[in-house]
C-alpha cells in the first residue's frame, strides 16, 4: 500500500459512456459513467483544502480509520462448535490486518451486544500489545442466546463516533435469522447508521436469510457473502480487513445536476456490484441531487445514469445531465474531485440514433441478469417451476452473453444447461442450500464491460 498522509485523497476521474443522439421526439438517454480513484498522497493524490484538510499521518500508517467487528455468539454458533472457533479464528485474523495505529473493537452479538474488546465503551488503537490483548479476550467468546443484528450495529455506531476518524467500517458475521427483533427494530438501526459508517456482511453456514444479510450490506455501503464452509472465515475476514484498510476517503458522493425540465428516471451502480441508488437521494440545491457511494481505495465503479429530456427537434443539442464526484467538508462547504458531461443531440441519421452504446447494453443486461436470479429463485421456492425454468434459463443466456463466468458457474448448481445461448434449461431434482444461498447472495455481482 503506498504511504500518503490525510492532507490528500486519491486522483479521481470521471468517464461518461453514452450514445448521445436521439431521433427527433427521442427523450431517453442513457450513460455509464465510470468512476476511477488512484493513489491517495505521494502518488498523485488531489490537495484537500481549507476545512477539508488535515494534519499529516506518519508515513505508512494510511488514513485514519476505526473499525468494529461485530461476531455472532448466538447459541446456534454451537452447531457444530467448531465454528464458534472458527469465528474466533477468523476475528483473530482480522485483528492481525489492522494496520498500527487504527483503532478498533470486537462485539459479541447475540439478542444484545457486549462489548468484548476494549470493553470500555471506546476503541483501542491498534498496536502489537492491544493486538495480542485483543486475541487474548476472543478466547472468552462464547455461543449462547438469541439475535438481534440492530442492536450490535446501534454499539458498533456508538463505539465507532467516539473516535475522530475519516473512515469508519464495521465487519458484521452472523449464522442464523434475526429473530429477536422486529424487522421494523433492524430497519430502523440501519436507517440511523447508513452514512454513519461501512459495513461489510457474512453468512456462515446456510441458516441464515440472503435478503437480512444482503439487505445490511446494501443500506451500509458495503459488501454480502456466504462463507458456506466455517473453515473459510479466516480467509475471508482477512481480505474484507486488508480491503478496508485500503480505503482512503469516506463519504464521497455522486452529485447529477440536471437542467430545468430532465427528470431522472434512475441512478444506479452497476459494477462491481448491482446497488440501486435513485432513492438515496438527498437535494444538494433545486437542481442537484447527491447520491452515496460511500469509501474509496484504489478502485473503478461503474454507474448507470438514466434521464428524460424534452422533446426537441433535429439538429438541436442540449446537456442532459453533469455527474460529479463530491467530498463534502466539515463546515459545509464541498469539494469537486472531478466530472462528466452527459448530452443528447437530436439527428435524423437513422444509423446514429438507434445503435446502442455498448457499455449501456452490457449493463443493462448485468442489471437484468441479477432480476432474473432473484425472481427465476423467488419462483423456484414458491412451487413455480415453469416460471423458474424460464427466469434462470434466461439467467444462463444472459450470463453467457456477457462472458460472466462466475454467475454462469453458479447457475449450473442449480439447473442443467441444455443450450447457454437460447436460454434452454431443466431445474435440478436436488440443489444444495449452500449452492442456491452462494447464487441468491452473488446475483448482484457483474463483470465489466470489456472496453
């Protein structure tokens, strides 16, 4: 990881993809636009200024960050009981990632939440002796009780605001359903964390619920995953931990401003992941709206922009839209890290108005793809196997059309695949909870356009 001090954030760019030409009455336009964050400090990274700056960190230690990692004890964790221990692992492992210096606690969480490290109603600053005190403290973990996720987000909330810190990221790990809450008690703990901090989720094992865990994430900007097997915890919580100490800004957010009379009809991140995000927004003026993307590394996003314009005629061109990336300050005030032009020019040229840009096609059909899995399973468990046979199978089509190996891979855990390209498939006698609960919790991943 290159060393860079707060005083920077990473170089972003802006990339519009788009067919700009629309026949006369055409008012749709459509754009991808994608997003590039690279090297934050000595790599090039963008001075911040005014109240956006802050004192620089000593070399190597990256961004000031605090992280919760908050670990199922429900009594089901007993079952089998090695994976209580693999959790405990897995904790310990992500303990050893944290970098010096960030600051951290574990949670245990069951029908309540416990503070099991530091346990003083704070953080510990990372370091090898709170290291070693915190694997120390994992052996007293132990499964017994209920669970309600709400209440382990509300501590992780409450112990992550007591530090002065730009990037604040929680790592959620639950067995089994939420069942000692209310849904409407879980939704509103993520309504009052969402923008507060990043959570990544997992699943172990298969008795938990895709739409809890994926829901979770989704609200919390972060990532959802099965790790079917306990023995992969520990690979797993390592890499989520050595991702969020690659993250180098927090709270950067894609702004769309639009001229009087365009309407937006949706914005929605499509890589890496599929995560609708039209209704998350909040007015940033009459004409400009902010849309969350929450913490950034070294990475590339890509985000679907839809619009409707009015109507004009041929020859007349007009800015549809202009998509900027945001940081927003502690007094107020905003700083724009870089932007895009999104435009609609109106032709008679037949050939011009009705090709369509590629990269709008492809994720159109990844969006589609992660509908289709959901509803091809959704019809798969009420008992309508015609109406599953036909939702995956055009699952599979799409998959393979746009080179998605890993979804296609999935897919044939659970029907047999007679022809990939017209869709033809059978549903599977027998499919494993892991390898249905592995296609549900993935259907949202996507491969990028190849450009």
């Amino acid at each position: 990881m290159a060393n860079f001090s707060k005083s920077t954030v990473p170089q972003f760019s802006v990339e519009v993809y788009q067919n700009e030409y629309l026949p006369e009455g055409g008012r749709e336009v459509n754009a991808i636009v994608t997003v590039t964050s690279t090297g934050g400090g000595t790599t090039g990274g963008v001075p911040l200024t005014g109240a956006s700056a802050r004192p620089a960190t000593p070399p190597g230690q990256g961004p000031d960050a605090a992280v919760v990692i908050m670990v199922d004890c429900s009594g089901s964790m007993d079952y089998p009981p090695t994976k209580m221990r693999n959790a405990r692992d897995a904790t310990s492992a992500a303990i050893d990632t944290l970098r010096d210096g960030v600051a951290f606690a574990v949670v245990a969480g069951t029908h309540v939440a416990k503070e099991v490290y530091p346990g003083n109603g704070g953080l510990a600053v990372a370091d090898s002796a709170t290291r070693a005190e915190a694997r120390n403290a994992l052996r007293k973990l132990s499964a017994g009780g209920g669970t309600a996720i709400g209440t382990w987000l509300r501590l992780a909330d409450r112990l992550l605001s007591s530090a002065d810190v730009s990037i604040r990221h929680g790592i959620l790990l639950t067995d089994g359903r939420n069942e000692h809450e209310k849904p409407e008690d879980l939704r509103a703990a993520l309504d009052a964390c969402a923008g507060r901090f990043t959570c990544d989720a997992r699943g172990v094992g298969t008795d938990w619920v895709v739409k809890e865990v994926t829901g979770i994430a989704s609200a919390m900007l972060g990532t959802a995953d099965i790790v079917a097997d306990p023995a992969g915890l520990a690979a797993d919580f390592t890499e989520m931990m050595e991702n969020a100490m690659g993250k180098e800004v927090a709270d950067v957010a894609l702004r769309l401003w639009t001229p009087v009379g365009v309407e937006i009809k949706f914005v929605k991140q499509v890589a890496p992941t599929v995560e609708e995000l039209t209704e998350r927004r909040t007015d940033a003026n009459p004409r400009a709206g902010d849309y969350p993307t929450g913490s950034w590394g070294d990475e590339s996003r890509d985000y679907h922009v839809s619009v409707q314009v009015p109507e004009a005629g041929v020859g007349q061109e007009m800015l549809a839209a202009r998509v900027s990336l945001i940081l927003p300050a502690a007094d107020g005030t905003s700083q724009v890290l870089s932007q895009g032009l999104v435009r609609a020019v109106w032709t008679d040229d037949m050939a011009a108005s009705t090709s369509i840009n590629p990269q709008v096609a492809h994720y159109t059909g990844q969006a589609e793809l992660a509908q289709v899995i959901q509803q091809g399973l959704e019809a798969r468990k009420s008992g309508d196997f015609d109406g599953a046979t036909a939702k995956l199978g055009r699952a599979v089509q799409l998959a393979s059309d746009s080179g998605n190996a890993d979804t296609a891979k999935l897919l044939s855990k659970v029907v047999d695949v007679v022809d990939a390209a017209t869709g033809t498939v059978r549903l599977k006698a027998k499919v494993a909870d892991a390898d249905e609960m592995t296609l549900e919790t993935r259907s949202t991943k996507t491969v990028r356009v190849k450009k």
